[in-house]
C-alpha cells in the first residue's frame, strides 16, 4: 500500500479502502489485524472518530476512552488465554508516525 499521508486511519483504515481482518467492530472502536504486522501476533485498536492521541481521548464527553478500553480488555483476555499474555501500547507526539489514536497489541513480552 502507497499511503503517505498523516493519517492513514481516517484516510484508508476506517473507509476500509483497503482488506482488513477485523477481530471486533462496534459503532466507535475497529480492531483488526496489523496489515503489514511486525510481530505474530499484532493488532491495532482504533477510535472510528477523529481523536489525536491518549492525551486527546481523556477530553473526549462520550465516554469514548471507557470503550476503546473495553475492546482493549477483551482483545487481550483472548490473547492471554490463547498465547499466555500480551504487550499494549500507543504512541504520542514525535513518536506516532499516523496522527490518529491506535493502540498496538502484541504478542511477547514488554521489552
Ligand atoms: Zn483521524
């Protein structure tokens, strides 16, 4: 996939312009698995709506945060039961390369 825009979430994910293995979708959260994953398992857990980062989410009135981390906990139940645990975490500022909110979650250890 050629895509060199900002935010590929909005752009490409979300508008499903591209296949996606979905593992859950509900009216505000997509998680689906990593296209091109670096890891066995990789997963990517993101708002529907526009939302910036973690910093961002904590401002949103909807309840938004309390459902990405519904999915959150559900996805890695799953994967601790299938493959004894898993890594979650996201990015901000000059570390997030997509300038949207996603979660990645992993197989293996933290570091
Ligand atoms: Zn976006």
């Amino acid at each position: 996939m050629d895509y060199t825009g900002s935010d590929i979430y909005c752009d490409v994910i979300i508008p499903k312009k591209v296949t996606l293995n979905v593992i859950k979708e509900t009216d505000d959260v997509l998680a689906y698995y990593h296209t091109q994953p670096h890891w066995e398992t990789h997963i990517i857990i993101t708002p529907k709506k526009h939302v910036l980062d973690l910093v961002e989410l904590v401002s949103q009135p909807d309840g938004l945060a309390r459902k990405l981390l519904d999915v959150m906990a559900e996805i890695a139940k799953a994967i601790e039961e299938r493959e004894g645990g898993c890594t979650i975490f996201t990015t901000t500022g000059n570390n997030q390369n997509a300038k949207h909110l996603h979660i990645h979650v992993r197989n293996g250890a933290e570091l």
